[in-house]
C-alpha cells in the first residue's frame, strides 16, 4: 500500500471480517489514514451497524461475504473491481475459533473452522490478486494465531488451521514476490474481542490468563491494527514472509514470579 501523501488517489484496501474485533479496529485505523477500505461480514445487520459507526461516507464500502465460500469472495472481487478498479492492500482476517478436546471434535466442525481459517484465507487471496495487480501490486497481510507457536490443550483443530495460515504466508510470499505483492502475517495472542470473550465467557477466567502474559495485560483490537496497518503501508517495504507476533510476551517469555 502506498503511503496517504504519495499516492496519486487514496489506496484501496480490503478487510475480511471487519464487522468487529481486529478487523473492525483495523478498518476503523485504515479509513483514519486517509485509505478506502471494503469491509465484509456475513451479516447484513452487523455489517449495517459497522458502517454506521465507521462513518466513512464514500471511503467506506461494505460487501455481505462468507470468506468459507469462493462463489462470495468471487462475488466480492467483481464488486471491488467496478466501485475502485485495484486492491493496494488486503487484511484476511475472517476467521472463526473452537477449542475441544480432541477426542470430542466433529468433523462438522473440523470442516467448520478449516473451511473459514484456511480455505477463506486461500481463496480470498487469489481472488484478490488481479485487483491487486491492478495496482502495480501491494501488501497482503493474514491473520494466524499465537496458538501454532506454543501448544494449548483443546486447540488441536484451531492451531493447525492458523499453522496452516503461517505456511501460506510464506508460501505466497515467495510467489508473488516478483508481482510486487508482499505477503506477511500476524499472529496475535489473547486478544480482548467479541470472540475472546465467547471463548472465555467467565470473567473470573481473565485473570489467570492475564498473568500468563508479562506485559501483564490483555491486548487490544487496536494493538493489532497499528501492526497491520504498518505492513500494510510503504514503511515496511522490504519485510515479506515474516510473522509478528502481537502477545505480549506470551510466547517467547515467562511471567516475572515478582512483578
């Protein structure tokens, strides 16, 4: 994406899964950048209510999309085509989570969450990549997981889908580097959103996890799209094929036992 001053019309960028959470915080520092931003959910109302709350007048474009379904993302690229004509930019951040034993999950669900974590990811990608090419290329940006890095009981199905992601960004990164298109991801840790909080309903919960991390905080959506926002712009033009890793330490350190 190129940088607001420069760029001869504002960069168009695209954020699967923008109707809250990190998408939403993303999308919300995008169009505060100057940028165009196309916003997709599944749900007309949640999409409605997004928009409303963005408040981007013409800058905002929103597209009702399931990311698990090609025939939509292929709907959603022709939409993108005609209202801005290119892509400089796009965030995959549709995803959905499940955390099960793994002797109690479904397949229904296996195929639930790799078909959104993994197979949305995919195609939004190579449905994105004539727009994108359109531009002269741009920065491509998927979201994985902090899971994939350390292991966590009842995340089998959810881990190996964000392992997967991690394997694509590299993957494409080298492919389409030579279209001028970079490809990096980012891989957040405990995340304060709609969804952290459907997968740790009990508040009493928070604490314990809270002090796993030694930053000694959860993060926020807006933590997370000052990252994205960075790979998506001219300032990190020679960084491709990496992942950053937004968890407050979660990962790499352990908690201070006196702090």
């Amino acid at each position: 994406m190129n940088n607001i001053s420069s760029a001869p019309t504002a960069p168009a960028v695209l954020v699967t899964g923008g109707t809250s959470g990190m998408g939403f915080a993303t999308a919300r520092h995008l169009l505060g950048t100057g940028a165009r931003v196309v916003v997709t959910g599944r749900d007309e109302d949640r999409l409605a209510r997004a928009a409303a709350r963005l408040d981007a007048g013409d800058r905002l474009l929103t597209v009702r999309a399931d990311a698990s379904v090609p025939a939509d993302l292929a709907r959603l690229a022709d939409t993108v085509s005609e209202r801005y004509g290119r892509l400089d930019g796009v965030f995959a951040n549709a995803g959905v989570a499940g955390f099960q034993p793994v002797g109690e999950v479904a397949e229904a669900e296996f195929d639930r969450i790799v078909a959104t974590n993994l197979k949305g990811v995919f195609f939004t990608v190579q449905h994105a990549l004539p727009l994108l090419d359109a531009a002269g290329g741009g920065s491509v940006v998927l979201n994985a997981s902090w899971t994939p890095h350390r292991g966590l009981p009842g995340a089998a199905v959810y881990a190996a889908s964000k392992a997967a992601v991690l394997s694509l960004a590299r993957t494409l990164a080298s492919e389409l580097a030579g279209r001028g298109i970079r490809v990096n991801s980012v891989s957040p840790g405990y995340i304060v959103t709609e969804m952290f909080h459907a997968a740790v309903p009990d508040p009493a919960d928070h604490e314990p996890i809270r002090r796993h991390v030694p930053l000694g905080r959860l993060g926020t959506a807006e933590d997370v799209a000052e990252t994205v926002a960075f790979l998506l712009s001219e300032r990190s033009s020679y960084i491709t094929g990496q992942d950053v890793v937004i968890d407050g330490g979660l990962v790499p350190a352990f908690p201070s036992l006196t702090g």
